[in-house]
C-alpha cells in the first residue's frame, strides 16, 4: 500500500482514513506493507508493517539506468514547466529533460533520497521521484505481495511504477479529486493527469463516495465497470471522553477543516452573521488553517463580528477532541467534500451536525441535518434550531452517536479485501 501520510503526523484526512482502513484489514485477514515517504518512526504498526522510502537506495530495479527508465514510463516532474512553448521547442526540451534525467538517475542510482513528506513547493518532484523509489520496494517484496494499493494522486505514479515492474494487479485509491479542490476552470492539469494515469492504469478504482465515483467516471472518463464505491468510516479506538472546563456561558458552533475553497469557510461565516442577528450569546469557531485564513478573517472584520468569532489555527490530536468537547454544533458547508470524516467525529462525542448535501458523507448519515452549501438561510436555520430546541438537538446527539458508531473501518475493509480478491487472478 502507497500512502503519504500516516498517524501521528499528518495534514488531513488522508493519514486519518489510512490508518483506519488498515487496522480494518488486518482484522480481515489482510498483512499490509505500508510505504510512506518519511516516517518518522513513531507510527502505530500493530496492524501495519511500515516502509520508509527514505531509507531505500534505488539500486535493484534492473541493471541499468535506461531500461528501469524505460520500463517505468513515468515523466519526471519538475515545478519549474514552461507552459507557452511552440511545439518544436517543447520535443527539443523533453528529450533534453530525459537525458537529464538519465544522467541525474545514474549519479543518485544505489543512494538513498531524503523525502520530506511534506506538500511544499518540490511536491512534483517528490511524486516522481516516491515512483522509483516505490517500484524499487515492490520488486523487492514481490513473492509476498499479491495486490498494489495506491491512495490518492500522490501516489499513483509508484502504484504503475510497482504494476509494472512486479505484474501484480493495482487498485488506486480516489479520496477527492482535482475538482473537489477547485472549480472546473481552474484545476491543476498536471494533478488531473497523474489522476487520470492512475485511473486508466489500475485494475480497479475505488471511490469513497457514489459522489466520488460520478466524478471519476463522468470527468476522468472510466469505465463505470471498474469503479467501487466503498464509503469511510471512523477508528474510535484510544479516545476518551474529556471533561473540558468552559470559559464562557455562550454556546459555541465549530468548523473544523482547512480553511480553503472546497470547504466552503466564507459561506459558514455568512450563516454565523445570520444566526448572531437572532440570538447574540453564541460564539463561532474556526479551527484550521489554509490559503484562506486572511481572507476569512477580513470578512468576519467587515461583518462586525470580530468579537463573537475564534481562530484557533491547525488543531491535531487531543486538541481536536477538546474542541469537539467544547462544541454545542458543528458545521461542515463543504462546497464539495468526497466523503468527510470530521462529521462523523464530531457526531461520535454527541455534538449534533449540520453539513452540505455536496458531501459524500450525506449519503450514509441519517441524522446530520443536511443543507445546500450555498444556502446560508437554511444553514443558519439548522444552526439555530440546534441551538434553541433541546429536544431537537438531543435527538441528533443521541441518535447521531449510534449512528456513527455502527460505522466501523472492519466493515468497510470487508468490502475492500472483496475488491483484491476479484483482481487478483
């Protein structure tokens, strides 16, 4: 299995739904090697078996340079593309590319390559190089590996690297996709074909939502035969109930996310103005942090709303679990959201939700209230009902929490140890 990221230290939700879906799967009779790019080797591996890339030389793939090259057909990444170019001058630099590339590959080949792990500026450039990293660690475990799992478009390239290499067949992974991320006309067409890539190449793709599928099969063109919808679920295990003091009599509505386009901050910002217009002693919270930030902190500023509203930054670990503590609602008004595991938490400490009808989570849970993420009128409702009709609220609190607990990872890793059985052959 290809991850990026993996428990203690992670991003997003990435790490979060790997860990879960492994522990799943060991319950179900599946060994897994998890290769990430740096670990850091505090991780949890009493269900899992982790790799770190970084301490891989690159130095059994085949005897020479240009035929691992050729045999892995992957183009090597750089962040520095020169997007207006005429057609000849574009031929001329690729081939000067894979002559650097071979050259480069040849003095780096047998060492060893530090990966940060990080989604910095050089993220091109350690997806490309995580490929040949990965295909080398494929090859070498090859007698003991009968499926290749590959989460998200970071690590596709290693899955068709290590299909390659080894014949084994490859299921690739879609936690969100170029289009959750922006708006059409604005994706990233570098991401969009590594997605694309890994998609076309894999023997089967599953989707975290029938939301998600949709969009693999309708944007990415694939077959509908091949695409499985296997939702996500929560690990609840090692958290404990926290007795939190409050500071404060107001009851406290929370986002928790990053604060960026998908997640819809700006639209839970026009709802807070809405719902402090009808009961003023409620305060607003957003926890995270994203490209964003600064821009939802002036709106907050423009609305006059400043003194009702908290920034509290990235929260990892136990500081989530305190915020959820603190929380009276919490809102998710994602303007797309592939599944959304944060709902499902928030809802497993009994804290009532409200989230967007654009997320792949609406689609199993019953009892989150569930909105457009453009409709601030209805999303305001919902919050302020939460808020002044007890029974209302304890009626999601209570039902919300069975709810969500009857979502466990070894069900859905069931599901997904029936998707290796029917590629491998």
């Amino acid at each position: 299995m290809f991850g990026w990221e993996f428990p203690p230290h992670i991003a997003g939700g990435l790490g979060t739904a790997c860990y879960g879906m492994t522990k799943g799967l060991a319950a179900n009779g599946v060994e897994v090697l998890f290769v990430m790019p740096s670990a850091s080797g505090d991780e949890d591996q009493s269900a899992v078996r982790i790799i770190n890339a970084s301490d891989v030389p690159v130095d059994t793939v085949s005897t020479t340079v240009d035929e691992f090259l050729g045999k892995v057909q992957f183009v090597h990444i750089g962040s520095n593309m020169v997007p207006y170019v005429d057609p000849q001058d574009f031929t001329t630099m690729v081939e000067e590319e894979r002559r650097r590339q071979v050259k480069d590959f040849r003095i780096q080949y047998g060492q060893k390559y530090k990966f940060s792990g990080k989604y910095g500026s050089n993220l091109m450039e350690e997806v490309a190089r995580y490929a040949m990293v990965g295909a080398t660690i494929a090859l070498q475990h090859r007698d003991e590996i009968d499926v290749i799992h590959a989460h998200d478009w970071l690590t596709y390239l290693a899955g068709i690297g290590a299909k390659q290499l080894t014949g084994k067949p490859l299921v690739v992974h879609v936690h969100a996709t170029s289009f959750d991320r922006a708006s059409d006309d604005r994706i990233d067409t570098r991401v969009y074909d590594l997605e694309k890539k890994g998609m076309e190449a894999a023997d089967r793709v599953i989707a975290v939502s029938d939301l998600t599928r949709n969009i693999v099969i309708n944007k990415y063109g694939i077959s509908p035969d091949k695409v499985v919808t296997v939702h996500n679920a929560v690990d609840f295990s090692g958290r404990e109930n926290l007795n939190v003091e409050r500071g404060v009599r107001d009851k406290v509505v929370t986002f928790l996310g990053r604060v960026t386009y998908q997640k819809g901050p700006e639209y839970f910002i026009e709802a807070a103005a809405k719902v402090l217009k009808r009961c003023p002693h409620v305060r607003f919270v957003m926890a995270g942090n994203g490209d964003m930030l600064n821009r939802c902190i002036r709106h907050v500023a423009r609305l006059g709303i400043s003194d009702r509203f908290h920034f509290t930054g990235f929260l990892r670990g136990q500081e989530v679990q305190k915020m959820f503590a603190l929380s009276d609602v919490y809102v998710m008004p994602s303007i797309s959201e592939p599944f959304g595991i944060s709902p499902l938490e928030a809802m497993q400490t009994y804290v009532p939700s409200v989230i967007s009808k654009q997320s792949g989570c609406a689609e199993v849970l019953k009892y989150a209230l569930k909105v457009d993420f453009w409709d601030v009128d209805a999303m305001s409702d919902a919050i302020y009902g939460l808020l002044n009709y007890p029974a209302i609220a304890a009626l999601a609190s209570r039902c919300g929490h069975d709810e969500v607990n009857a979502l466990k990872w070894t069900n859905a890793a069931s599901k997904i140890r029936k998707v290796y059985e029917s590629v491998i052959k």
